[in-house]
C-alpha cells in the first residue's frame, strides 16, 4: 500500500494551541518552520529562552487539561498568533511584547496547585521540542486507529499533538522505522525514537477535560509509546498528499 503524508501540524506556542498547515519547507537540524517557537515559563523556573530545557519548566497539557482545547493561527508576516477556545475569545496579540495577554487570557487554565504561568518566552534560534534535538513528530493514523478501538470510540488525534501523520502503515509500524531513514516529499528525516506518552493524552481536545485512560490503553500493548521522534537530514519541501517511503 503507498503510504502518504495525511496532515500536517505545528504548535507555534509549546501547549498553547494547534494550526494545521498543508505545506511547508523543512531544514537541516531544524524543527517543523515555528513549531513551538515560543513557551509558557511558569513561576518556579529561571528558563529564558536562551537554551533547550524539558518540558516540566512550562506550563502544559499534562498539569493544565484546559489548555488542550486551543487552537491557533500564525501570522507569519506581522509574528502574531490568533487563538481560540470553546471557552474563551478569541485573543490575538504578539508572544514577543504581549505575552501578559496571553498570561490573562490562558492562565486560570492552570490549576491552583501547580506552578503558575509567568511569562512568555521565544527559543533563540530553536523550537521547544519535547527532545534535546530539534525533532519533528510522526505519527501513524493506523496506529491511532488500533487505540480508538482499544477504548471503543472515535478520539481525536491531537491527543496526541504531532507535527507529521502518515496513513498507510500497519499498527505500530513506525516503531520499526527508528535507526532508518525515511523520504516525504523533496525532504529527508531519521526517525531517532518513540515517543513516551504522558497524561496529557488523558485530555480532550474539544473540551479541555481529561476522559478516556489513553495510558491504560497504551499499556495493554506493554508500553507506553505513541509516535516517533525524526530530525531532518535533507531539506525540502513537503505537503499533504506526498508519497512517504523507508529508505
């Protein structure tokens, strides 16, 4: 079966929302074009944005269920980002020199008991990636399939908050794909690990309320891994529709 590229998406904002996009241009070493381009700094850690740190230094999906519900929308010209949630207007504003807007807008999201949403911060030079590496996220359409029947109803695949979806694979075949290469489009990526998965899967995306046990599903098959982590090691273009091949 051809497998091909089904959907592509960025996060331009680390847990602050997701846009899709139906192409874009890849490069070395680098993640998804504004991908996690800017983070949410919580009160508890001295993170600036001058080097990589984990993800636990913000404010994200696993502490703060509500923000799963936003979406976003880049403005790439004017680096300003829309976002939108089912309980909330829509706020429009610049991460760079606005970010108290943001913080007031998304930041009774975080409950009382975590560390609270400070300040909005822009990687210099990188993406805040869920790895030290700039990585962009594939994702097996089959895969997510095997767990909707695991749980037994449709979810939506931004549980999962992935840059790259693939459909045509077998379930679980993209595990089999880490240390090979693999072609999508003009560009070429290593896929480099799994993905393990946290409670942030536990939350709806329409609603901005943790559900179904996704942890527990996982489980039954002995791990807790949902996708794979690839970095970019030829450049090029890439759009919906593309062929997709191993190497």
């Amino acid at each position: 079966m051809t497998l091909t590229l089904a959907e592509i998406w960025r996060f331009p904002i680390k847990s602050h929302g997701r846009e899709p996009l139906s192409f874009t241009d890849l490069s070395i070493d680098k993640a998804l074009p504004w991908d996690r381009a800017w983070a949410v700094a919580h009160d508890a850690t001295q993170a600036d944005g001058s080097e990589w740190v984990p993800c636990g230094q913000f404010s994200r999906g696993a502490k703060a269920p509500g923000l799963s519900a936003i979406s976003a929308k880049l403005d790439e010209a004017t680096q300003t980002v829309t976002l939108s949630h089912p309980y909330r207007d829509d706020l429009t504003f610049n991460p760079d020199t606005e970010g108290d807007k943001l913080i007031a807008w998304a930041g009774d999201f975080i409950p009382e008991n975590r560390a609270q949403s400070s300040r909005v911060i822009r990687g210099q030079g990188f993406g805040f990636t869920d790895c030290p590496f700039q990585s962009i996220t594939l994702g097996n359409m089959s895969s997510h399939r095997a767990v909707e029947q695991r749980v037994g109803h449709p979810l939506s695949i931004h549980r999962w908050r992935c840059n790259l979806w693939v459909d045509g694979m077998a379930p679980w075949e993209e595990f089999d794909w880490v240390g090979h290469q693999v072609q999508i489009g003009d560009a070429i990526l290593e896929v480099v690990e799994r993905t393990e998965r946290c409670l942030a899967t536990h939350n709806n995306p329409d609603t901005g309320r943790r559900d179904d046990n996704i942890l527990g599903a996982l489980d039954s098959w002995g791990h807790r891994d949902f996708t794979v982590q690839t970095k970019v090691v030829h450049p090029g273009r890439i759009q919906q529709g593309d062929k997709v091949q191993r190497l």
